[in-house]
C-alpha cells in the first residue's frame, strides 16, 4: 500500500470545487480532500522516514496547488454573479 493511499477517508464526496468549477477536479491525486491533507501533514510531522516525509510533502503540494487556483476560480465566478 503506498504512504498516501492509507491516508484514505470518507465516501469521496465531491465538494464544492467540482462543483463551482468542473474543469478542475481532484480525480486522481493521491490526496484527494481536506480531510486527507491533514491526515497526510500530521503524518508528515510524525514520520521518521525521510522517503515518506517526501512523498507525503509532494503530495501536499500538488493538492495544495489545486485548491488554492481553485479558490481562486470560486472567487472569480461569484464576482460575476454579484455584479
């Protein structure tokens, strides 16, 4: 089993960012939700494996990365509606 995929949790609800912007989606990234980012970054924290600490602090970045452009995409769409 890989570092991340046992950080897996909940029924893979969609959220809001599929929602709002569909052509960003989490679909196949190894963390996948906010719940699994916490997850991965306590274990980060904890790990005494510098091969899991890297892996994990990948992972951590690419979802990262998506979530904030997609925050950035929400923010965008509202202000649309509210002009």
């Amino acid at each position: 089993m890989s570092i991340v995929k046992s950080l897996s949790v909940g029924d893979g609800d969609m959220g809001t960012l599929p929602s709002v912007v569909p052509e960003l989606s989490y679909d196949g990234m190894k963390i996948s939700n906010g719940d699994m980012a916490m997850l991965a970054y306590k274990k980060m924290a904890e790990s005494k494996s510098q091969n899991e600490i890297e892996h994990l602090k990948e992972a951590l970045l690419e979802y990262c990365r998506l979530d904030s452009l997609g925050m950035v995409r929400i923010y965008e769409k509202l202000k649309k509606v509210a002009i």
